[in-house]
C-alpha cells in the first residue's frame, strides 16, 4: 500500500477544513447528526494537528529501517546456520563438511557437450592449455574432472578428516581446484566433478571393514588386484557424498558419480566374496539406495547429480549383470543419466552387428533407441547425457581405428535421436579437435534437424503418430509387454515387472484393428478405429472408439479408451463362476 506525503504547509489547510466539514453540521442541527437509518449522539473533541492524516516515513529513515530488519535476519540466519553446523558436526564426525553459504550464485541446466579431463591434465599447465583452446574453438563446453578418481585418490587435496586420515590427499597433483573451477565458469566452460565412488582400492587399505569381503577372511580383490569398497556400508556412502559436498564448495555445477555399481563379472564375485550388511538386500537396491541418499545430502549444495551407467542395462531388463545397476531405479534419481555406449563395449551380436566397435553410428543408435524407450514410461527421469568413444579399441578383434570420423558419427547419430548433449571419453585426454563443429556450425546443424523431424510430425524415434499407434496396437496384438510398456500412456509410473504381469493376466487378444478417422487435439492426435478381440473363441468387435495419442519424454505415446483395456483384460462369466466355486 502506498503513502500519499503531506507537507508541513499543507496541515493547517487541512485542519481548517475538517474543522469546518465538522463544526458547521454540528451548529445547525444541534448537535446530532441525521441519516437515513437514524440518528446518533455526536461529541466532539480538540482536533490535534495531525491528526487522522497518514504520513509516509522518510525515505532515509525507511532505508536504513530496511537495511536494519535485513542485517538482523542474516544474523539469525548465520546463527541457525552455525548451530546447524554444530549439530552436523558432531552427527557426521570425519565424514563432517560446512553446509553451503546462504547465499549461492544461479546454476542454470547446460546442454553439456563435454571432454574427460584427469587431475594430472588439469595440473599440467601446457596440456590443459590446449584443451581450453580447444573447447573455445569448437562446440565443446564442459568437462568432466576427476575430483576423487580410478585409484581412490584426490586430486587437490581434500580438508575432510577422514579423506586426510586415510592418505587420499597423497600425489595432489591440482594445487587450487576452486581457483580452477572459476576460471572455467568464467570463460562459459560447464564444470562437472566426477567421483569414482565404489571402485577403490585405497579405502580397503585404510578401512578393510569397509570392503567387499573374501570368503575365506580378508579384502577381495578383482583381476586387477583392486580392492572394492562395499555398497552396502553407509559409511561409504558417507566417505563419497563428503566429497561431493566439498566439490560443490568449490563451485563445481555438477556431481558425476562414477562406478556406482557393484564389481562386473558377477558370478566370480559371488562365488569368491560376501557382502557384510547385505542382509537379503538386492545389489539394485543398494545402489539406488545409495543414490537417494545422496539426492537428500545434496539438496542445499546448488548442484545437479549424475550417475554414469553401463550402456547395456538400456538394452537388457533388470539387474541382469548382478553390479547393481537397473535403468528404472537410476533414471529417476538423477538429473543426467549417462549411459557408457562405448561401441567397443558391446560384444558380438549386439543390435545385429559381428563387431558392434566397427558401427560407431549404428551402436549409438540402437543403444539411444533403448534408452529413450527406457525412459517413456517414467514420469521423470533423467535426461539422457550418453558418453562416448574417443580411442580405438585395438583388443578387440576386428575394431576399426577412432578418429575425427567415427567419433563424429556418434554425435551426429545422438543428434538424430534428439539427443543434443554428449560426453567424450578418452582416458588419456587426447581428443581429436576435426570431430567438432564451430559453435555456430553446431547451432545451425542442431535446428535443422529438429526443424525436419518437426515439420515431419516425427517424434526423436522417427515416428508419426499414426505410426507410433500401429506400433503400439502390434505389440498389443503379439503381447509384447516391452514395446506395449513403451507406447502405452497411462498417466502414472509402473515398472515392468508390473506392467509384464498384467499382460500375462489377459484373457483376450487383438486379432483386428482399422483406422477410420483421424482429427487433431491442441497437443496430440486422436484416431477413431474399430477393433475386434477375440475371448475363448469368440469375436468382440467394437467399433468407433477414439485412441489419443500425445508426446510424453520425447515420444508418441498412446492413450486407449478404457473399453480397449477392459476388454483385453476381460474375465469371462464361466471363469469368474469356476474361480467363485473353487473359494468356496
């Protein structure tokens, strides 16, 4: 509410009148004055000067009143900042970190398009040189840094007791990383810190309680000779979102968590080792506990969260591999979701191909496709950010050598599937600046092929939504339950195990289906088909029922009219009285 000002000059003028508007009345009518409700008693009094007229405190008198209220809530807040910091501290012991300042600077999303970049790179002043000058001159404009890397160390060192206590500060080779990380955001370069979480064999070696156990007593070790630490010990989580929150002190934008998995090769693993606090838990479980957690512990440090993921848990369903990692317990706690679709990675037959590592644009591509599949059904899951290969695999029998070329197809192929983000792996640093493109040339190649696939009505699976319709009716028709999961919309999460069940609980099946108009709403489509289901031999036809059909996480999804599901999930009347006989 505003405050009209009244000067001193204009008081008397003012009290004139009102004395006047009130004494006049007053002398004709005798002291009483009429309404037309009636009449009531009216006494008067002095009127002091001033009185009645509102006046808007002075302006400097009401800044520094402002300034007053505000230095006292800072205080407060400092002072409840500092108990909470006292609690903290003794809550969390070594593991402790300082919360973050009051106030913090934006940290807006980037669609990173970004390099690896170890410790020792970032600490050798010439190699780090030419790779700013590289990500200045191309479409690069992130990078991932290790912060607590492969071999459990860190790379600056650390002010946590317990990382100081257990020797990872030893070899340092970044002497300010805050220093580092500002100079980045200065210069528009995104800042990720990946930490290396459950592969590492220093901590075995500080805190061999901590680790994966042999059966036989003592640290299991993988084929390597590195220790793993055990997912399932909260003390390790403790260790590594500690470090998280450091990293976020020093302004990194992003935490990337690295070999957040159990060790591959599972069946030698379980067969030679035990997990203590494993107490029935699912290895799936553990990790997605783990990155709960640590959603909760971030929450007031201004950064997004990433995980990186092997390729193949796109592909297959479930923890299949047994390390702890399945898409739909990941996706959806996590801000980016890096799936690792290295084509070197995927062994023969995979997506059709003898030698996956020979077909950069076809790997990426089928490998993409599953992901974003994977994600369809979620109601939030994390934007896919893939990383992918820059060096050639020269193990593998039958590789082909990585250069500007291939490293280029992935990132075109990505790009086709309306994945504008990547990361570029190379474990050496050594990257191939002829693989970019010119930010401007970037720009311009990303809008044309939104601008195409858009003018075509396609979705980033290349599908119109008729097509995406005909998809989903033949999975229905051929009880697909995965491609039916992906296409079939119904407001809410499930997961497949859900969604797998029930298809098996149909009674009826598709046997037809025809289109016969087609309209369009404000943002989808709807069809009118007619359809028949077959029960027990005999034909259900249903004939005008309208199929919407809108874009959910990238993709044409279908919504089917309740009679649709009804009927495919139809019991029959003998059933239900054969299922009522057998309960009683």
């Amino acid at each position: 509410m505003k405050y009209v000002p009244v000067g001193k000059g204009h008081k008397a003028i003012l009290i004139s009148i009102l004395v006047i508007a009130i004494f006049i009345p007053f002398c004709l009518q005798g002291c009483s004055l009429s309404t037309e409700t009636g009449t009531e008693d009216f006494q008067s009094e002095d009127v002091k000067e001033g009185e009645g007229v509102v006046q808007e405190e002075d302006p400097e008198e009401e800044r520094l009143r402002v300034e007053e209220e505000e230095r006292e809530l800072q205080k407060k807040l400092e002072e409840e900042r500092k108990l909470r910091e006292e609690a903290l501290r003794v809550d969390l012991g070594h593991f402790f970190v300082p919360l973050p300042p009051l106030e913090q600077e934006d940290n807006p999303p980037v669609k990173a398009k970004g390099i690896y970049v170890t410790g020792n790179s970032v600490g050798l002043t010439s190699r780090f040189e030419r790779l700013l000058d590289m990500v200045a001159a191309t479409e690069l404009n992130a990078m991932v840094i290790d912060v607590k890397n492969d071999h459990g160390l860190m790379t600056y060192r650390s002010e946590i007791d317990i990382l100081i206590q257990s020797g990872a500060n030893k070899s340092a080779p970044v002497k300010d990383m805050q220093e580092v990380v500002a100079m980045l955001k200065e210069k528009g370069i995104y800042t990720i810190a990946r930490v290396v979480v459950f592969r590492d064999p220093l901590l075995p070696e500080f805190k061999p309680e901590w680790a994966i156990q042999k059966n036989q007593g003592g640290v299991w070790r993988d084929n390597k000779g590195m220790g793993w630490v055990n997912p399932y010990n909260k003390n390790v989580w403790d260790y590594n979102i500690a470090i998280a929150k450091e990293a976020a002190l020093m302004g990194f934008q992003e935490i990337q968590f690295d070999y957040v998995r159990f060790p591959e090769n599972a069946h030698r693993v379980d067969r030679e080792a035990y997990y203590p606090g494993e107490d029935g838990k699912p290895k799936d479980k553990a990790i997605q506990d783990f990155l709960t957690y640590a959603q909760k512990q971030l929450e007031e440090y201004n950064v997004y969260i990433a995980a990186d993921v092997f390729g193949v848990i796109a592909t297959s369903w479930g923890d299949t591999d047994k390390i702890g990692q399945t898409w739909e317990k990941i996706a959806p706690l996590v801000d980016y979701n890096c799936p690792m679709i290295y084509p070197s990675h995927y062994g023969s037959g995979y997506f059709g191909f003898d030698v996956p590592d020979a077909h950069p644009a076809g790997t990426v591509t089928h490998a993409l496709n599953d992901a974003i599949k994977r994600n369809a059904h979620m109601e939030n899951p994390g934007i896919i950010r893939p990383w992918l290969q820059s060096f050639t695999a020269s193990w593998i029998r039958g590789n082909i050598p990585y250069g500007p070329q291939e490293v280029r197809a992935q990132i075109d192929a990505a790009l086709e599937l309306g994945i504008d983000e990547y990361l570029i792996w190379n474990a050496g640093n050594r990257y191939q600046p002829d693989a970019f493109l010119s930010p401007e040339e970037a720009l311009i190649n990303e809008e044309k092929i939104k601008s195409d696939r858009e003018q075509k009505g396609h979705d980033v699976l290349g599908h119109t939504a008729e097509k995406a319709l005909e998809e989903y009716l033949e999975s229905v028709r051929r009880k697909d339950w995965r491609e039916a999961m992906v296409y079939q919309s119904t407001g809410f999460s499930y997961d497949h195990h859900q969604f797998r069940e029930w298809v098996g609980q149909w009674t009826g099946r598709l046997t037809s289906y025809d289109i016969i108009a087609r309209d369009n709403l404000s943002e989808g489509k709807v069809f009118s088909l007619d359809f028949t289901i077959t029960i027990d031999g005999n034909e259900l036809i249903t004939k005008g029922k309208n199929f919407e059909v809108y874009k959910e996480n990238m993709i044409w999804r279908v919504k089917p009219p309740t009679e649709f599901i009804e009927t495919l999930a139809f019991i029959p009347e003998a059933t239900m009285e054969e299922e009522q006989d057998t309960n009683n």
